[in-house]
C-alpha cells in the first residue's frame, strides 16, 4: 500500500534441487513478512498439503519496494504450492492462476483472517482485469467495486480446491453475513455497524440561536468550514451534532473514497444493502484535544491516516479548538486548503484525501465567559492561540450568546432537520447545474468570477467591507464563496447586497 493505493506485488518462487530445508524471503520483506514463513509452513501441512523439502527462495518484486503486513501470507503459500506442483488442475476448466491477485493473513490451522485495504485491493485488480481472492469477511466491502470480480473464501483449502478445479466459487456480491445482526429477507436491508463520532441530533431539539442553525445551513449547502464561538452550554456541540442530520447523501463515486479510506483504516462504518447497494454515511469523527500532531493529520511510524484522513467526505469536530497542539493546528493548514495531506517520510511521501467539513468549537475567555471590552488580544486569550492564517481557512466564523432560562422558555422548535436538509439539497442542485460536483466551498478563482456575478450595490458594499474588516485575499473569496451558497439556499441567480450583507457578518473575527 501507498497511501490508500494498493500495489501490485509479483511472488517469485524457485525451489532449489540443493540447500537446507527452509524458505527464505527477499525483496525487503518487513518483520512480519519474514515472519509469515512459520504460518505459511504450518498453514500449507494443516490444510494436509506438504511444503517442499529443499531450499525455498521467495522473491517480492519490485525487490526495491519495501512491504509491509500480512497481507502477503496467501500470495506466498499460493506460490510455494503452485511451486511445488500442488496447485495443478485437475478437472478441465479450472482457473489460470495468471489471472488472479490473492490477498490475505493465514492462520496456523489454514484459516484465513482480514486484512486492511481490501476496497484498494480491488480496485488494482480490476485495473488489471484480474480477479481477487481474499478472505470472506473482506470480500463484502471489495465486491462493492464496480466492475471488480471478487471471491471471498476461508481457508487454504478452498484456494487449492478452487485453484485445482475441484470446488468452483461463486463471485461475492456484496451481501453481508447472516450473523445476528441483520438476517432478514428481502432487498433493502442494511447491515448495522458500530460508528464512531457525534450521535446525531434533530436541528428541532436546538432552541434559540438562529444566527447559527442559519450559518450551518450555510456550511452544509455549500460545505464551509465554521467556527463556533460562544461560553459553556450555549448549544455549540448539539450544533455539531445536528450538522450530520443535514448533509446530503454522498455520490457514488464519493462512496467509493470513503469506503476505500475507512478500509485502509481497517474498519468499515458501512451498511450494504441485500441487493449489493452502497450505503455509506457520511464519517464523523470528534477526536480529543489532547491528540497528537501524528493521530490527527495522520503520520507515526508507517505514515497511518490520522482524523483529518478519516473524516475525508463527511464532519471533523474538534471542541476546545484552543486546547489542541500548535503543531495539530498549524498542520490543518494543508488540508483545509487543497483537501489532502501529504506525509512525508524517508521512504518516500503519501498523500491522502481530506476533504473533510470541519466544525470547531471554543470558548471566548478561558473562563468561557463573553469577552470583555478593551479590544486587541492578550496572552491568555484563546483566539490568540489560533493563528491568523488558521482563521482565514475557516469560512464561517459565528458568535453564540448564552441564553437565559427565559429564552430557553419562551424559545419556540425550529425547522427540523429532515426540512433543512431538503433545502440543503436544492441549493447543491442549484450549485451542481451551474458548475458541475465542484461545491462552493471550493471554487477555484476563475470559476468564483464566473459564478459570483455581483449588482452594482452589492459590489460596492463588499468593498467598503474588505476596508472594515481588513480582509485578506483569502478572506474576500472566502466572502464571495459563502455568497454564493446564500444565493443558492435563497433561489437568487445574482448576489444581491443583501447577501453580501449578510455573508460579511460572518467574518466578525477578521475585526479582532
């Protein structure tokens, strides 16, 4: 693997007439790759095969690559029996071994077990025109690869079997396992997973702050980063939390991304429908403050995703955003900006998507209390611990005051969410009709200028604007983006002064 792209990798064995009795492997094999010679021996006699009793030499090419993981036990198995003669066919018909790709982490019984990367495994193989033979429990996610002919099996055993033309094995369809979990009939069905992040919230249940329900409207249309500022108890998290209930469902292709991201991961926050349909929601991820720079932006040893990684297509909360790292902040930089990550390491550099809506959340004084007058910012103000640049990234800038019990009595339930997301998704239908899948929140310039056509009144207010507030030139087309997400929620063709009005009041920071 190399980010969340898998590699093909060609097994080489030759067993020599002369040497000790052992098989040995090259082709900068790591520490468990080197160890998987004892489970491939112990495997191949459990399924009652015999492993070859002369000098065994493994080669992984490209020898220059280094590989990683367990994943290459099958591989190795598989070429050490078709080496020895123990794969032949012997019923007509069965498979060329040429045509397939084998994946996976063999047991000492000769059971097979999941690996990671599964869905990218599928996808090269497809590429490839090859089929996939990897265990059963992955090949529910990897049949889901459009195109991608996939076997999932449990055992050595059946590999050989299938390999000899003894027990052909029907392609996977995508159908989860009758385990307890969901075992209806029917199409239609999903299958439920544990999910990790915010339990979502109908935006009913969020009383008062109308400034911001609006500006997560905002977010959610055209898919802008927010900063929610405001003391304790105020509704910044259940803000957060409702955000998740309004998003669009994702494109096909988005899916796909998500799903290939989360199998890297090693873990699947999917349901898969009995007729092979892809049903992903959008991930949620909320990682603590206290997480390092490595489990965030993603890196450590062998470059691992981190949150930002994890959250790509869906919501990244971070809450107490002062309290994170200066190193965690200051690495958002990147992928707020291009939607990726690029970790770099001596072995060379991965990238990984993340496109990921981030919503942050603070207190304004360290007492979570309003900030006082006096203006400018002291050492222990926690806007002072957010950078300039971090703060220009993030589009939707919103100020939460505290409500008192007598607001909360008199407040009436606003619109649901199932209402909002209706009118989220009109105005992405709006967005996507007049410049394809690319969302507002990430309109390149020459597109903003197309796209962001503005009246004379409108015009003229934006540039006494960017005198008041000292926008910067990121901050001007971050003005013109939430716009014309405004201008989609509101059905207008044009941006009027009044949106511009009211996109303007959503970079209240830029005054501080």
């Amino acid at each position: 693997m190399r980010g969340i792209d898998a590699l093909a990798c060609e097994v080489e064995v030759h067993i020599a007439q002369h040497g000790l009795p052992q098989i040995s492997v090259v082709g900068l094999p790591d520490a468990a790759i080197r160890e998987s010679v004892e489970r491939v021996r112990q495997a191949i006699e459990a399924t009652g095969l015999e492993v070859p009793r002369h000098h065994v030499i493994v080669n992984l090419a490209p020898a220059g690559t280094r590989k990683e993981g367990a994943v290459y036990d099958l591989p190795i198995a598989i070429g050490v029996l078709a080496a020895s003669g123990a794969t032949m066919a012997t019923r007509a018909g069965a498979p060329e071994i040429s045509k397939w790709m084998f994946a996976g982490e063999l047991a000492l019984d000769g059971r097979l077990r999941p690996i990671r990367g599964a869905v990218s495994a599928a996808l090269l193989a497809r590429d490839s025109e090859r089929g996939l033979v990897l265990p059963a429990v992955n090949a529910i996610e990897a049949a889901l690869v459009p195109g991608a002919s996939v076997i999932g099996v449990t055992t050595l055993g059946e590999v050989v079997a299938f390999l000899r033309g003894e027990a052909p094995l029907a392609p996977s369809t995508g159908t989860p396992p009758c385990d307890g979990l969901a075992c209806e009939s029917g199409d239609g069905i999903e299958w439920p997973v544990a999910s990790t992040g915010l339990a979502a919230l109908d935006f009913r249940e969020v009383k008062g702050q109308s400034v911001a329900r609006r500006a997560m409207l905002i977010a959610a249309a055209g898919e802008h980063n927010v900063l929610l500022l405001g003391p304790p108890g105020c509704g910044k998290t259940m803000l957060a939390r409702a955000l998740t209930g309004i998003l669009p469902p994702m494109s096909a292709e988005q899916s796909l991304e998500v799903l290939r991201v989360a199998s890297c991961a090693g873990g699947i926050p999917i349901g898969v429908a009995r007729n092979g349909t892809l049903h992903v929601p959008r991930p949620v991820r909320a990682p603590h403050h206290g997480a390092s720079a490595a489990a965030i932006i993603g890196g450590g040893s062998g470059g691992r995703p981190g949150e930002v990684t994890l959250a790509h297509g869906g919501v990244l909360f971070l809450d107490e955003l002062p309290e994170y790292r200066r190193d965690v902040l200051e690495g958002l930089r990147e992928p707020l900006e291009s939607g990726s990550v690029s970790i770099a390491r001596a072995s060379g550099t991965v990238t990984y998507p993340a496109k990921a809506l981030l919503v942050a959340a603070m207190n304004p004084t360290p007492q979570g209390s309003r900030r006082g007058g006096g203006g400018g910012r002291s050492a222990h103000d926690p806007l002072g611990r957010i950078s300039g640049p971090i703060l220009d990234r993030i589009d939707l800038h919103v100020e939460l005051r505290r409500l008192s019990a007598r607001d909360l009595a008199r407040s009436k339930p606003g619109p649901s969410s199932e209402s909002l997301r209706q009118l989220v998704l009109a105005a992405r239908l709006r967005a996507a009709a007049r410049q394809g899948s690319v969302p507002n929140g990430a309109l390149p310039g020459a597109l903003l200028d197309r796209h962001c056509a503005l009246d004379a009144a409108a015009s003229e207010l934006l540039l006494r604007g960017l005198d008041d507030l000292g926008l910067s030139a990121r901050g001007y087309d971050k003005v013109r983006r939430i716009a014309r997400t405004i201008g989609d929620l509101d059905a207008s063709p044009t941006i009027t002064a009044e949106i511009i009005a009211e996109a303007l009041q959503y970079r209240s920071l830029e005054r501080r």
